[in-house]
C-alpha cells in the first residue's frame, strides 16, 4: 500500500519537523540565555574588582612622608586587580594559559608566582594576597579607613 499525499507519512513528517523545530529553538535559546548570563556576570566581577580598587585608591594616605609607600602599594595593588581579572577570565576561557597579558609582575617574589603556577585555584589564592596587602597597608597606616569598612 502507497501513501500519498494526505496520507499518515505526511502527518508523522510534520509532527516529526514540529518537534525537531522546537528542540532546536528551544535549546538554541537556552544556550543564548546562559550566554548572556555569563557575559553579565564577568561585567559584575569587572565592576566589582574596579570598586574595590578604586577604594583601596581614594583610601589612601595623603600625608607626604607616606607617599614612597602609598606609591608602592597602589603600584602592587594594581598589579593583583590585574592578574585576578586575567586569571578570572582565562578560568572561563577555552583559549590558552598563554594568551592573556598581564601588568609586569617583577615586584612579586618568584617563590610566591612559581607557587601560584602551580595552583589549582589561582584566583582564590591571588584574592587572599590582596587581602593581605590591603591589611599590611591599613596596619602600617597606608590606608586611612574608618572603622566600618
């Protein structure tokens, strides 16, 4: 028996392109969406390390005999905003290790970056270094912050 046009062959062919159709605009949106959703939140980190930077900026001491280390710790500050953000975006990244640059990094102990080469959790361990030149600065009076923050 033949089926012709009209026929069960032609309904199956067109429920079966309904259905394929839907997947395909279904999932093509979802992975829109999440692209989407990932580009916002490297914006947020983005936005969110220059707020802290720019404090850990404004927050310095103006005093004039504090100038040589203010200087050396809004250079050093930089550099880790730096490399937090780059590491950031090659953890999400499929290109290389090798392709992002980098604010020079020669003030930073070899010990310490051949450690950090070697990490698995490159942004946490990079973080907890600028915590800790940000409370190196406050306790050496670098920064001038006021008790809530």
């Amino acid at each position: 028996q033949q089926v012709g046009p009209g026929g069960t062959g032609n309904t199956m062919l067109g429920g079966f392109s309904f259905v394929l159709g839907f997947l395909v605009v279904f999932r093509s949106q979802q992975a829109y969406s999440r692209w989407w959703e990932g580009c916002t939140l490297m914006q947020q980190l983005r936005g969110q390390l220059f707020g802290a930077f720019t404090n850990c900026i404004s927050f310095c001491n103006l005093a004039p005999d504090k100038r040589p280390e203010v200087s050396h710790f809004q250079h050093k500050i930089v550099r880790l905003m730096s490399l937090v953000h780059g590491l950031a975006l090659m953890q999400v990244s499929e290109a290389g290790n090798n392709t992002l640059e980098f604010l020079e990094l020669d003030d930073f102990d070899p010990a310490s970056l051949k450690f950090l080469d070697g990490c698995q959790y490159k942004c946490e361990v990079v973080m907890q270094w600028v915590e800790r030149v940000i409370l190196d600065a406050h306790e050496n009076n670098v920064l001038k912050i006021a008790p809530p923050i």
